[in-house]
C-alpha cells in the first residue's frame, strides 16, 4: 500500500454471515471496518445451512471449521411422511453422496453467525454497531458520505451491502428492489418450537398439502426443533411488516394439514424468532456502483430453495475481501475483479432446483398423491442418478486464492 494514502475505510451494512464474513477478513488484513446491523443483537435460529464444496474450502481457508464443528447438527437427511406421519418415503445424505438437499456438515444460520462473531472478537479492531442502519448516502469522488438512522455521520472509502433480499443500500444507491427483485411464487417461514415427541433425530420431516409445506428438523439441542413452513402464494406487498397477516397466511395454508401441524401452528404464536419473508431471486446488471458493492443476498440472492445462499455468502465474502486487500489502492479494480470472480458461481447456484415451488406445492390433493408417488420412484435405487443431476451443484467452481496470511490463514 502507499504509506502517503490514508488507510482504507470500510462500511458494511448487515451483521449476517455475508456481512459478518467480509468484515472478518478485512480487519483481518488491517483495513478499518465498521458493520452496522439492524436488530439489536445477534440473530439466532434460523434455517439448517450446510457448508459443501467452495463454501467448505472458504470455511477452511478461514479458519472457520472447529467453531462449524462443535455446532454441527446431527443431519442425516429428508423424510417425507403423510398425515399420519406415516413416511412413504426418505433422502439419506449418504444416498446422494452429500450432493442433495442435505450435506454432511449442516449448522443453523444464527450458529454459523456466531462462529463468525466469535472470529471477528478474537481478530478485533472492529467498530461493531447494534440498532444502527444506514439513512442516506451521498456519493463523491472517492468516496461516500453516510448518515446513519441515530443521526451520526460517517465518510467511507467503500460501503458493502450485505443487508439482505430487501437491502436498503440497493435502493439507495441502484435503484428500486422491483427492478432487480422477481417474486418466485410463494413464502417461507422459520421459528423454534418444543420437539414433537416422535420426530426422528437427524432426520428433517416434511408433510405436504396442497399449496404448502410443513416440516421440522430438532436443533444442535434436541429438546428444541425448527419449523420450516413454505407456502404458494401471490406476491403480496401488503405482508412485509405485518406478522399478523404473516400468520394468518400460514393459518389459512396449513388448515387441512395434520401430522404434527396443528402442534407447530400452537407454537408459532408464542415463538420469539418467527421468520418470514417471501421466495424472490435478486439479479444485478452490476454489482458495483463508484464507491459501494452489494454482497450476498442483496446482489444475488436465489432464495432458500437454491440451498445455495451460503455457499454464495461466503464464497462471494472470501473473494471481495482478498480482492481489496491484494490492491487496497485501487478500489474500483479491486471491485471489478470480485464481480468477474463471483459471476461464474452465481450462474449455477442462484438455480432452482427440480421445478420450483409449482413442483414442490402442488395445487390439489391429487396432484399430492401425484407428488407422493413421484418421490418415491424418484429416490428409488435405480433413479438416484438422475436425482444427483437435479440438484445444484457448484463443485466445479474454481475459488480463488489469496497469499496474505492474513486474509486466508
């Protein structure tokens, strides 16, 4: 770096694992960095996620996996089951070889979070700000120029959004979200509740009925369990900040529903980290704009059904932060250079497996029983293969590598 060039400042807005992962290897490298989250403090919960393929080098590469390791679920696979909870049938990891919806080494989002926190603590020099969240920007020259909600200002050389599917950095500086957003057709909901006492350890059971799905997986601790809700649904703006109308809508979805879904409605009501958002896909013409870059969900989201949002989060942390810090001097080329190295990993895994919601909600009860029968040929011995070529799979990525020990220990 030039020692006449003041030393980079950076902001990134969201305290996720995109968010928290890019922060971890900047300051890794010496470079300021100040991260603004929303809420008021860690998130936790949240869906399985699972670390395969670029993701786990990434997690290697940056020294992740003993924290991944000591929060890892007891994963084992899908079980589909009827309303009687009768299953008919079953998806082991081992039977995909850990290239279907289940990888060996699965952890929740808000673990895998904490993980990075941990990191960020022990690797320090971070100005890390709870209930915060960027108001306005105003771009200059070599720069930006931030007021943030509490009325403090800031000057940054760069500022990351890494602030979600709906992030307000991509509104602020690219634009609209309806520009970039598409509605892919449906809701999904995540929250804890008590485990059900016949719920299989290690196994994620789902029920489906016509236009939703229900399912559970037990926690890293098995007293507790997440319920994962999918809906087919229009696009309906009206339910962004409404949790009640959030509700009803799953109510109304999983009226008919039985196995364990009455006990699952129960516990919604009281559950402290209720999730829901709908299925959209965000795709960027570009994902820079003069001095502020968009980072995982906020530029390229694919939504849960890829499977793929993590993979993306930190491949595409792993790459900004090597970028920048192999040329902190040039900002712009060191941007221009993430987005050519990201580009091609995004063209597979923002893909939605295996039809989409149409194929995974079926409208009727007989295209159910339709869908029943379909699941079992398809996990069936001899159609496996065909199974392994349904799903998204981003082995072929080749993920960049970085020398500075610093980025990349």
């Amino acid at each position: 770096m030039n020692q006449n060039r003041t030393p980079l400042n950076v902001l990134v807005c969201g305290g996720g694992i995109a968010g928290n992962a890019v922060a971890l290897q900047l300051i890794r490298a010496g470079i300021r960095t100040t991260v603004v989250e929303r809420s008021a403090g860690p998130r936790p919960g949240g869906q399985a996620v699972d670390l395969r393929g670029p993701s786990r080098k990434v997690a290697q590469r940056m020294g992740l996996m003993p924290g991944v390791r000591a929060r890892q679920l007891d994963e084992r696979g899908m079980s589909y089951v009827d309303g009687q909870g009768r299953e008919f049938a079953r998806m082991s990891m081992e039977m995909l070889d850990g290239k279907g919806p289940v990888a060996d080494i699965e952890i929740t989002r808000g673990d895998l979070n904490q993980v990075l926190l941990d990191q960020i603590d022990a690797a320090g020099g971070v100005d890390y700000r709870y209930g915060e969240w960027v108001g306005a920007v105003r771009q200059n020259d070599d720069g930006m120029d931030v007021t943030f909600a509490s009325g403090a200002n800031g000057r940054f050389d760069l500022v990351i959004g890494a602030d979600g599917v709906h992030s307000a950095l991509r509104g602020m500086v690219f634009g609209p979200e309806e520009q970039f957003a598409t509605n892919l057709g449906g809701y999904m909901s995540f929250f804890t509740i008590p485990t059900p006492e016949n719920i299989q350890q290690g196994w994620l059971s789902m029920h489906t009925v016509p236009n939703a799905s229900v399912a559970i997986r037990a926690d890293y601790d098995p007293s507790t369990s997440k319920a994962v809700i999918t809906v087919r649904a229009p696009a309906d703006p009206t339910l962004r900040r409404d949790v009640d109308a959030q509700r009803r809508l799953i109510r109304e979805h999983l009226a008919t529903a039985r196995w364990e879904a009455p006990t699952v409605l129960d516990a919604m009501n009281s559950a402290d980290d209720f999730y829901f958002d709908e299925l959209a896909r965000v795709d960027m013409p570009s994902l820079s704009k003069g001095s502020a870059t968009l980072l995982g969900d906020a530029g390229y989201c694919g939504s849960p059904l890829t499977g793929q949002g993590t993979a993306m989060a930190l491949v595409g942390a792993y790459v900004l932060a090597g970028e920048i810090a192999a040329d902190p001097d040039d900002v712009a080329a060191a941007l221009a250079r993430y987005e050519e190295a990201v580009r091609p990993l995004l063209a597979t895994a923002q893909e939605v497996p295996g039809g989409g919601v149409k194929f995974m909600l079926p409208k009727t009860s007989f295209g159910v029983r339709i869908g029943r029968v379909a699941m079992r040929v398809m996990t069936s011995r001899p159609m496996r293969p065909l199974l392994v070529k349904m799903m998204t799979d981003t082995d072929d990525y080749t993920l960049p590598s970085y020398t500075d020990p610093a980025v990349a220990p």
